[in-house]
C-alpha cells in the first residue's frame, strides 16, 4: 500500500471511530466502508513500475507511473512490471565444444521489459523464462563454437549469444542490452597440453628468429669478405684494429702466426708492434717452427 493510500485509510478510520463514538454508528460505517474502499481502490506506481489491470478477465489498461484508482472487485491487478534494466547471471556446465571438449561456461545478460503488457500476458514468468532461455542459447553456441574461438573471440560470441536470446525473448516484450560470458572453465589436463603447446609454439618461433638472424649475419660476412677481397688494405686495417682491441687488457700475450704477420705490409706490422707494447701487451708470433 503506498502512503497517500494509508494516510487516507486511516484517516477515514479515524473519523469512523469517532463519528461511532460521538454520534452513532450508522455515520461510523460509511466512513469504514470509504476507508476500505479507498484501501482497495486507490493505487500508485512509481517511476519504473507498470501496472497490468484486468476487468473482468479482460484487459483494461495499463498504467504508468503516478496516482490512479481502479474499480474494487471488477477490476484486478494482475501484475506490476519493474522497467529497470535487470541482471540474470546463467551458466552451462560439461557443456561439448565443437571439437568435442568439454567447458564451463558462466555469464551474465542485461535485459529489461520494454512492453509491460506482454510481458504480463504472453507468458506465465518472464524472469524465468529468460534464464531457460539464455541457457538452452548459450549451449547452442558453444555447441557451434570450436574452442579456441570461444577462448579467443569472446566479443564475437557475447554478441552472437545476444541476438540468439533477444531474438527468442523479443515477443514476450523483453529486450536484451548485452550479453558478457564472464569466465571459460576448461579441463586441468586440457591445460596443462595447451601450455605445453603454447611452449613448444614459442620455442619455434624462437628458432625460425635464430636461423633467420644467422642467415642475416653470414649474408653481412660475405659482403664483408668481398669488399676485404678487393681491398686488400681495408683487411690490414681491420686486423691491425683487431690486435689493438685484444691488446688493452695490460698483461695480455697474444699468439699471431706469422703468416697474418707477413699479410701484413712491414709499417702496418711495426704500428701493431708498437700499439701493443705501449697499452703493455705482449704478441708473440708462431710459425711452422715454433714461437718467435
């Protein structure tokens, strides 16, 4: 009962009290009789609130939000419809995969009624019909779905579960906003193969990246060979730049044949000499008869 309707009950009760106390009872039972009908006619319904109202088994109106009266014993109340967007969370368990693995699947539909007279007469319970529905919807499509999709593309399939249910939902005047699968659940030893297959994936991937930056390098090295072939000074250079880089650490000793020391012209190899000994190194040639 809401409050303008039991201030008014009690008010007319009130008056019926004292009208039997002060003057007498015949003017007391009329206002019982305005209190009660008062009780039983007068109705109001919130903002979101609709109100079925059946006369007579028939329909006759459906009221909205404010104050209104119906007509005690002929008309009837059948049902007040909230228009609020209402949650409904739903689950399929060992439901089987299109590749035939078995998940749990749990998720959510946001719905509201956007036609309170179906709502109210196309179907006995329309909350629960919606949960039957979204259930028998959501093992549809998993049915459909190979498992790797569903994993994968939740977007994809919360939107294809959302035009299944508003589909079927649609004539009882139930619209569906979205659906959200909120966690896939899927074997122990399942998982543990697919971790095992990501690794191996990524071991791959690793190799393939190996081989492809070892092909890069000896394509690099052949380039170099080439221009050191027609250049033969670019390679006296480089080595000189290499018995230079070796021989910083102080106390170093270096063994060079003497075949890369005869390469090299007799400046270059005096200068290598020469750098070596005063960052404190020590080279040392070895020929075919042994060290020099």
């Amino acid at each position: 009962m809401n409050p303008i309707t039991t201030f008014l009950t009690v008010v007319f009760i009130a008056a019926g009290v004292a009208t039997a106390y002060w003057i007498n009872l015949p003017f007391a039972l009329l206002f019982f009789a305005a209190a009660a009908i008062v009780a039983t006619s007068l109705k109001m319904a919130n903002t979101w609130e609709t109100f079925v109202i059946l006369r007579m088994g028939k329909l006759q109106s459906v009221k909205g939000a404010g104050l209104f009266a119906i007509i005690p014993i002929l008309d009837n109340v059948v049902a007040v419809i909230d228009g609020r967007i209402q949650t409904t969370a739903f689950n399929a368990e060992q439901a089987l995969t299109r590749d035939t693995v078995p998940v749990n699947v749990d998720a959510i539909i946001f719905w509201h009624v956007h036609n309170a007279e179906k709502a109210a007469l196309a179907i006995t319970n329309y909350r629960e019909a919606i949960d039957r529905v979204a259930q028998t919807s959501l093992r549809e499509m998993i049915g459909s779905s190979m498992l790797g999709a569903l994993l994968s593309d939740r977007k994809d399939a919360d939107e294809q579960l959302k035009n299944e249910i508003a589909q079927k939902t649609a004539p009882w005047g139930v619209s569906v906003s979205s659906v959200e699968i909120r966690d896939v659940a899927i074997p122990e030893a399942l998982q543990d193969a697919m971790s095992r297959q990501a690794q191996a994936e990524r071991e791959k991937q690793a190799r393939v990246i190996l081989g492809s930056a070892e092909a890069a390098i000896a394509g690099k090295f052949v380039e170099a060979a080439d221009i050191y072939a027609g250049h033969p000074g670019a390679l006296q250079l480089r080595a000189m730049n290499i018995i230079y880089e070796t021989t910083k650490e102080r106390g170093a000793t270096i063994l060079m044949p003497s075949a890369l020391v005869d390469s090299m012209n007799p400046s270059a190899a005096t200068l290598a000499f020469a750098l070596a000994n005063k960052d404190g190194g020590k080279l040392e040639t070895a020929g075919s008869s042994g060290a020099t």
